[in-house]
C-alpha cells in the first residue's frame, strides 16, 4: 500500500448580491433605482459591504496574505462573483486592492462564474454564455488572469452543466460531494463527468468534488457550541485529514469566504483556527495544499461520476429548491427570464444591465418560505421581514422595470409586455 | 373558572376563548365548575354551568370591552347608570360567595378584569391556588387612549394576588410586567387555540361580485377603537386608487360604525365598502371564503383570534405587528398599524399577483395546524400543575 497523504485545496467563495431596496406598489413609474437603498436596514448595499469587509474581508485577507508568505507551500482559490467586484470598485477600492495584493503572489487561483450570481444556466443558455464571458472579461481586466477552472452558482451542477464547460475549454469544474451521486465512492478523488468519450488527443473536464463534512466543520459548525467535536482547533482538524491517508488523494474545502469574521466570529476563534491551519497541515512533510488547477494536474481520474439531475451545495436537499421550491419564486423567475428577447432587442445598456442584476440567486433565495417559520439559516441569512416581503419588492420592481421596457420598446416591435403577472 | 360570558350569548372573543379552552381542558380529565354572573340559560355537555346569581338578569349585561370613553358616552346618554359598570363586576363578587362555600375546586382560574373581583372572592373562600387568564388588558383595550383607573386598579389588584398569570401573547405578557409591575417569573404564554370552520359554502351575492372580477378585502372584527378600523378605510382609499376592481367588506358592530362610513364618505370610496353586521358561524366561515385577503389593522391586539380563523378558511392574512397572533403566524404578511400605505402596499400585492396568495394559503394553513385548543389545554395544565 502507498503511504499517501492527501492534498488540501481550498476554494472561498466571495459574493455579496446587489439587495433590491423597499419598493412598492406606488414606487413603479417613479423610482427607477432598485438597488441604492440607504437606510439602515440589511438592504442597505454599501454599509453591509462596509460591515462585512470591517469584520471579514479585511481581516482575513491580511491573515491569507502574511500565510502565504509564511509557508512557501500555501495557496488556494477564490471565485468572486461580477456584481460583488462591482461593489468593490464602487463602495471599496482599499478592499479591491487587497484582493488584488492576494492575487498577485502568483499562489491565488481565481475561478469563473456568472458575473451576475444567477442560476442562468438552467434558464437561457445565451444568457448564461454572456455572463460568463462578462465574468472572466472583468477578472482579466481587474487581475489579469484567465480562469481555467469553472464554478457554477451555488455550486448548482448537472452533466449538461459538465458538458458545457468541456466544450469551453475549461480544465475542471467544482461540485458538491454529495452522497446519492458518490454512492459508496469518496469526494476525495478526482473524478471524471459523465459526458461521454473526448476526441482524440483531447483532454477531458475533470471534477473536483466537495468534501462537505470538513467544510462544513468550520463553515457551518465551528461555533457550534452543541457539536460534540467543539472547540474545533486546526491540530484536531489536521488529524481529521492525516486519517485519509491512503484513501484518498485530494481534499476539498469549498466555503463562502464570510465564513471567517462573518458567518463565523472573531471571537469565537476562527482567525485562530485560519491562521494555525497551513501550519498544522504542513507539519506532515507529504502533505501539501494545491489550487484546483494543479490538482487535476497532479492527480489522475480514478472514476465517472454521473449526475443526470441537478446538485447544489444548499440544503439537506442539495437541490435547487432553496431558488425555486415555492410558487412565489417560480412566478418571479418565469417573470424575468421572459423577458430576455424584449430587453436584449432594445439594445439599452442600463436595461441590460438591471435585467442582469435581477437575475442574481439571492434574491430568489430570500423568497424561500422552507422551514421559514422554524427560523433557521434562512431567516438568518434573509434581509427582509419575510420571504413575502422580498417577493413584493421584487415583483413590483419588475413591472417597474417593465415599464422601462415598454417605453424603450416603441417602434422596436418588441410586442405588447404584459405589466401586472 | 370564573367567566363572564360563553357562546353563543357572547359579543367577541373572550366567550369564545373560554368556551375553546374549557371544552379541551375537560376532554383532558379537567372537571370544569364554569361560573356566570347572572343565569344566561346556557347548556352544555362537558362542564357544570353555575350562575353567581339563578336570577334571570333583568339588567342589560354589559360587553367585555367597552372603554373608557364608550362608557363615559353610555353613562351621559343616560342608557346605564353611573355605577352598572363597576358595579355589576363587584355584585359578581358578592353573588359567587355562596357558590365558594357550597362547591370544591382545587384551582380558581379567572378571565380577564370582569371576572377578577369575583375571583379574588371565590380565593378568600375556598384559599386555592389563583390563575389570572389575561385576553386583554385595560392598555389594549383604550388603545393607548384613556385609561380607566378603576379598571387598572382591579386588574392590577386581581394579577398580583394570583399565583399564575396566562396572558395569551408575549406582546400582552411584556404589558404586565411594564404598565403591571407584575414579576415576569408567574407569567405563562399560551397563544389560543382555533377550531377548523364548520362547512365550506360561499355567498351567492358576494360569489357574484367574485364573479365580475372584484377583489374582496375583509375587515372582520369589533368596530372599535382597538381594531383599527379607521387606519383600514385610509388604507382603502389608496387601494382602491391603484385596484380599482377592490371591494372592502367590514363585518362586526360597534361604536365606530358611524365614524368608518363617514371616514370613507370624506374619502370618496364608500361605494366600495359592504357591511355584513356582526356574524357569526357558518356566515361567518363564508365571508372569511369569500375574502381574497384579510386584514387586521388592531393597534393592540393581545392575541387576534380572526387570523387564525381567516387562514382556517383558507384566506391570506395580513395583521398588525400589534398582534399577539403574529408572534405564532409567520406565513402573514405583518404591518404596523399606522402604516396605511404599507397596508396598501401588501393587500394590493396580495390582489395583484396571484403566486402571493397561493403560498401565504398553502403556507399557513401548515403552519398553524398544531395551533388547537387541545395544545393550548396541555400548557394550562402544565400551570395547573405547578400549583397542586
């Protein structure tokens, strides 16, 4: 037996949604600004980004910085979502130069996404292509540097999805691990999608699967004062790892980047925890971090893993009905996503670009009636008063915006654009 | 326990509400002994019915929620004397003094202020333990307005003798520890309970107005300062602004019927307002059907039992956040009172865009399924025993 210890890649991911402020019924025809709220609700863009980046961003970014000089053998990935870079250079330009001061050790792997956070693939496959193009157009300009390695919003895969990302060109792409598509199989291998044989002299997609117990050790449970495993330190984390040798080649950590100093607090260690973990990890000599790039390089496929339904990373469910289990969200998402051929007709930049912007998963998340009266990581996560709230700003916002249209349309055969659904 | 009113001879929901508690806590072993004031003739198959007095009253009983200033009116306009008020709820105290000495309880459990003095009498008799069920207090009553200090000192009076307090929401709760002073450690909130509707079956004429495409908005309650009735005809006007095909239906009487049609006369929308009167039973199950959405503007509502009948008869609700009742329904939409234009907003978007009410039903009607009586029974016995 091969004595083998695993390599650990880590993916964050960073994203914060444009928030649709309060608007109501008597706002459409008046107020054309869906995203400027300025009160001191969560819906408030600039300050929740001011907030998380005191708290989060910043802190951590410091900390990955000096570990990267630290230990010559530490990297990892980050996927930044278009409307969160936007954000930055409007709201934040110090917090964009410290991203870029990350990227430019050369040992920071930046992955492509949507510009826009949508679930765009599963609705317009134009739609999608041109927001990716956006998206790794804008991390070229920003960090000169061509993604390879495709993430899709809220890790939402299927085969097509794999297909898809072949036919681009790129090297890998990220799902969750999760077990009804693994069956007796473990996430931590690389795998191949199940999208038939490459041509000849052709490398296929490989698939970096999420190792969701240990990401969600420090993801979900590290403050978790009720898990039996808590105070969860980097050694105890560490030898959770050095277990796998032998079975098992690749570790994937894949986490929102909030998870240090927002989701999980300063106060409850988890700058600690970050700051000890390269350390613990490369105390083991075998053992190494990679991005996930270099870990298809490294590692060979060792199975195919179909999955002809879609996976996300949300949930028990790892489904899409976080997005799109109730009516609310489906009237909402079959609201907008009609609207593509009118919008794109009119060749209006602006138009194009709130379309986008309504487009983005949050908002349809924060629509989520799921366990809503239990109060769980929804409500925490929902900046409105409920579910229903979110709906009603949202739809009235759009026959806002399809006044616009409307307007925008005449003479341009675009059709009758229906106002109230 | 000692009440003041029992269904069908009752004006809102406190009869209910004891009715709703009592008929569970006796399906649960309870041996109920419920006390009237006077013999209102009632029957009924699960509890021993006593009267503090056997005599027929003579009397008009007085409702459970006049305020101040209706009182004040009533004693003016001559149509009750200066004393019937206080006065009944005191002679209620000396008629239940026989009966304490007569039967055996091993837990006095009184309703609301009416019933406190008689209650505290019954405990100087019988020295069992005291629990106060609070439905409302004088603070929600007013609505912020007068209080009446007679009324204060007697419910002040009755809450700190009792050994347990039950009020019937966490807003009502707080208001007795900060108006009351009363020690938050005897305090138990146990939200009501709701039956399911007898029967299905809509109104022909208000099926008709469904027909050509109106929309129905449902004001159901009291017509009272407390209900907010006046905030829902300002929130009709600009409804109907921006839904002109919205019909508003106010069912329930009261003191402010005059002041709501004038309201919307002054407004320019009374064309668009029905009023049903006060209904009851099936007739009310159907105009709950009937509604495409509710509303319930209370500025104080220490529970708000109609929300949860309204989602019991499948309609969408929108209630203030001046409810007990949204403290337990989070598939509603919740306003503040005072914000009409708010309200507006939601019952417009409730009209307008069809997926809305669709979840809020399908939602809702979930959600309050373990809302019966029978659970709020099992956390009166959870007080009760504590004390035995």
């Amino acid at each position: 037996m091969i004595f083998c210890m695993p390599s650990i890649c880590l993916y964050f991911q960073v994203h914060q949604p444009m928030r649709i402020k309060k608007y109501r019924v008597f706002d459409i025809g008046k107020d054309h600004n869906y995203f400027n709220d300025s009160s001191f609700t969560a819906l408030n863009n600039k300050n929740i980004l001011e907030k998380v980046a005191k708290k989060a961003y910043l802190p951590a970014n410091e900390l990955l910085l000096d570990l990267l000089k630290k230990h010559k053998n530490f990297n990892f990935s980050f996927s930044f979502s278009g409307v969160f870079l936007e954000q930055l250079k409007k709201f934040n330009p110090a917090l964009l130069k410290s991203f870029k001061a990350l990227v430019k050790t050369g040992r920071v792997e930046l992955l492509s996404e949507t510009y826009y956070h949508s679930l765009s693939f599963f609705y317009s496959l134009p739609e999608f292509e041109s927001q990716v193009e956006l998206h790794d157009k804008e991390i070229f300009d920003l960090f000169n540097k061509r993604p390879q390695v495709f993430r899709n919003t809220e890790l939402a895969y299927n085969n097509d999805l794999a297909y898809w990302a072949d036919r681009k060109g790129y090297k890998a792409i990220l799902a969750e691990g999760w077990d009804t598509i693994l069956g007796w199989r473990s996430p931590n291998f690389i795998y191949e999608p199940n999208i038939g044989q490459a041509k000849k002299g052709k490398k296929r997609i490989k698939l970096l699967l999420k190792n969701y117990k240990l990401s969600d050790d420090i993801a979900f449970r590290f403050s978790e004062k009720r898990w039996k495993e808590w105070p969860l330190t980097a050694e105890k984390f560490t030898s959770w790892i050095n277990r796998i040798n032998g079975n098992g080649e690749i570790v994937n950590l894949f986490m929102d980047y909030e998870t240090f100093g927002e989701h999980q607090w300063k106060e409850h260690g988890i700058f600690d925890f970050l700051k000890a973990l390269p350390e613990k990890i490369l105390e083991h000599k075998d053992n190494n971090f990679v991005t996930p790039s270099q870990a298809v390089e490294k590692y060979p496929v060792r199975d195919t893993v179909d999955v002809p339904y879609i996976v996300t990373w949300a949930d028990s469910e790892r489904d899409l009905s976080a997005w799109t289990g109730n009516n609310i969200q489906r009237s909402a998402l079959k609201n907008v996503y009609e609207l593509e051929q009118k919008v794109k007709k009119t060749n209006n930049k602006k138009l194009l670009d709130d379309w986008r912007k309504l487009q983005t998963s949050d908002h349809f998340y924060y629509m989520c009636t799921k366990w809503f009266s239990d109060g769980d990581v929804h409500k925490y996560f929902n900046p409105y008063e409920s579910p229903y709230d979110a709906f009603i700003s949202y739809m009235n916002v759009l026959n806002d915006f399809k006044l616009r249209l409307k307007e925008k349309s005449k003479g341009n055969c675009a059709g009758r654009i229906k106002i109230v659904e | 326990m000692v009440g003041w009113e029992l269904p069908p001879l009752n004006s809102g929901g406190l009869g209910e509400a004891c009715y709703g508690l009592a008929k569970a806590l006796s399906k649960k072993g309870v041996t109920i002994n419920f006390i009237l004031p006077y013999n209102l003739n009632i029957k009924s198959d699960f509890m021993n019915i006593m009267y503090a007095n056997e005599k027929v009253s003579g009397k008009k009983i007085l409702g459970p929620y006049l305020t101040y200033s209706q009182w004040l009116k009533a004693v003016k306009s001559g149509s009750v004397g200066f004393h019937d008020y206080i006065s009944q709820v005191l002679e209620y105290a000396e008629n239940i003094k026989d009966l304490a000495k007569k039967e055996r309880a091993d837990i006095i459990h009184m309703h609301d202020w009416l019933t406190f003095p008689a209650g505290m009498m019954a405990q100087d008799v019988m020295s069992k333990p005291l629990v106060a069920h609070v439905h409302a207090t004088e603070y929600d009553r007013s609505g912020g307005g007068f209080l009446n200090g007679n009324v204060f000192r007697i419910e002040k009076d009755g809450l700190e003798r009792s050994d347990r307090i039950i009020p019937v929401g966490g807003r009502v709760g707080k208001t007795l520890v900060s108006k009351y002073g009363i020690d938050h450690k005897k305090i138990n909130v146990v939200y009501n309970g709701v039956e399911d509707p007898q029967k299905p079956c809509i109104t022909p004429a208000l099926l008709n107005l469904k027909k050509l495409g109106y929309k129905i908005v449902l004001f159901l309650g009291r017509i009272t300062l407390q209900k907010g009735p006046d905030y829902f005809v300002k929130a009709a006007k600009i409804v109907s602004d921006y839904y002109p095909k919205a019909v508003f239906v106010v069912t329930g009487s009261g003191d402010m019927q005059t002041q709501m049609i004038c309201e919307a006369t002054n407004l320019g929308v009374v064309d668009k307002f029905i009023f049903t009167g006060f209904l009851r039973g099936v007739e009310k199950d159907s105009i709950y059907q009937a509604a495409d959405v509710y509303v319930m503007p209370s500025i104080s509502e220490p529970f708000g039992i109609t929300a949860l009948e309204a989602v019991k008869n499948r309609t969408p609700v929108i209630v203030s956040k001046q409810s007990g009742v949204s403290e337990v329904l989070q598939n509603s939409l919740k306003v503040d009172f005072w914000d009409v234009e708010e309200m507006a907003n939601k019952i417009i978007a409730v009209l307008k865009y069809k997926s809305l009410p669709k979840d809020l039903r399908r939602e809702s009607v979930r959600e309050i399924v373990n809302l019966t009586w029978d659970r709020s029974a099992d956390e009166v016995l959870k007080v009760y025993k504590q004390l035995i």
